[in-house]
C-alpha cells in the first residue's frame, strides 16, 4: 500500500508539471484548439519547439510568489484582462494568455468571440504593455517581410536576424496606414516560434522547478534507535 501511494503521488505530479508546462503554449491558454488541427495535426508552435530542441538551453525565469499555493504557478487572479505584466509574481497561464498571440487568437484576423482576448493588443499607443511598430525588411529584390515589434524606441535594426519577431504582416494588407492596429492579417512564422520559445521556455522550466522545490519542501531528520528509527524533527521550509 505505501508503495502504491507514493506510485500514485508522483504519478498525480507528473501531471500537474505537464499541465503547467502546457501553460506555457499560447494556444493552450487563449482557447485556440483549432491552430492543434494545422499541419497534419500539428500545432505549429508546439512542433517547432519539438523540431528545435536546442531552444531549452538551461535558462530559467523562476516565480516570486508571496505566501505562495499550489494554483499560484497557473493563475494567482492577478490578471484582469486590463494589466498585462511580465513579472514574475503572476502565474504562467496569465504571462503567456496576456504576451503572446496563438495562430488562430490574432486581432483583425476575423476572430470568433470565444478567440478573443484584450491582450495583446496591436497599438502603436498601448495604454498598457508594450507599444508597437512596423519593421520592413527585404528578402530578395522586389520581396519584403514585415515584422510587428514590441520596441517601439527608435529605428528598426537593419538586420533582420536583430529583429524582434512578434508577429508577422501579410501580403494582403493595404499600405499607408499609421498604426499597426489598422491592418488586417497577421500569421505567426518560425521566427516568431523562435521569439515566443525564447522567452515561454525558460519560464516554463523555471516555474516546474520552482513548484517541485515547493512539492518537496518539508524536511524530516531522524536518528537511529534500538528497534527502528524515531523521527527526531520535522521542518518545513516556507517557499
């Protein structure tokens, strides 16, 4: 029976950590089943992670919770649709739902009302978060790129591998408009997977280390005694 406890205890806490990880997938926090159906059944984020696996490289973003629970590491009821933060004291499903956009979850692009969420918001004048800018670049003579960037601080950097890739403008957009929340058709490519795994990944890893630090936070020493042992003090160490 204890051994079956325990089978069962680390078996329940696998799961979580599975669960809190997928917390770090857009589409899993803003409702987005359908980008699940794309590609053979691929959701395009996912799949690019799996195809890259240098993209965990160690780096962690560990939580700052006070007082800290068990539902802190997904949801700490700090996000209200209006105060997108990147901080480390909100859970994992609020930083990625109110950061980053899923394949089908982009504004303008024709969202249904169950696949639209407040944040993030294409503006060139956020009120909260980051502001936004369009930065162009050529692939070959007579084609370009468009990329939205979250640095709206001065020039574009000229090389596009600098660039930072939110998300992507499509061809079909007009031009001459001066603010980005006016286009239409926005996709997501790898260099936005790339961007997006560079910064969900290292939190991902970091709040599943943190919660297994919390799971395994009580101490016990115990001294040998004739007969057996006897538990000689129990600790728990606060988060």
């Amino acid at each position: 029976m204890r051994e079956s406890a325990f089978a069962n205890t680390f078996w329940t806490m696998g799961h979580v950590l599975h669960l809190l990880q997928d917390m770090g997938v857009p589409a899993h926090t803003r409702n987005d089943f359908a980008s699940h159906l794309m590609n053979g059944m691929r959701q395009p984020y996912e799949y690019y992670v799996k195809a890259n696996p240098g993209l965990v490289t160690g780096a962690t973003v560990t939580p700052s919770f006070s007082n800290m629970k068990l539902t802190d590491f997904w949801d700490t009821d700090q996000y209200n649709g209006s105060n997108p933060s990147i901080l480390t004291n909100i859970g994992l499903a609020e930083f990625s739902n109110a950061n980053y956009f899923s394949d089908y979850t982009i504004p303008n692009n024709g969202t249904t009302l169950e696949h639209t969420f407040p944040y993030p918001h294409l503006s060139s004048s956020n009120i909260s978060g980051p502001n936004y800018q369009i930065c162009t670049y050529q692939l070959f003579p007579g084609a370009s790129i468009k990329y939205i960037s979250r640095m709206n601080l001065g020039p574009c950097p000229a090389d596009i591998a600098s660039a930072d890739h939110f998300a992507v403008m499509g061809l079909l957009n007009p031009s001459g408009y001066p603010d980005v929340n006016s286009y239409a058709y926005y996709w997501l490519d790898e260099n936005v997977n790339n961007t997006y795994a560079k910064e969900l990944l290292p939190r991902a890893v970091g709040y599943s280390a943190e919660l297994l630090n919390y799971f395994f936070r009580g101490t016990l020493e115990v001294t040998h005694v004739p007969g057996g042992l006897k538990v000689k003090k129990i600790q728990t160490r606060r988060p």
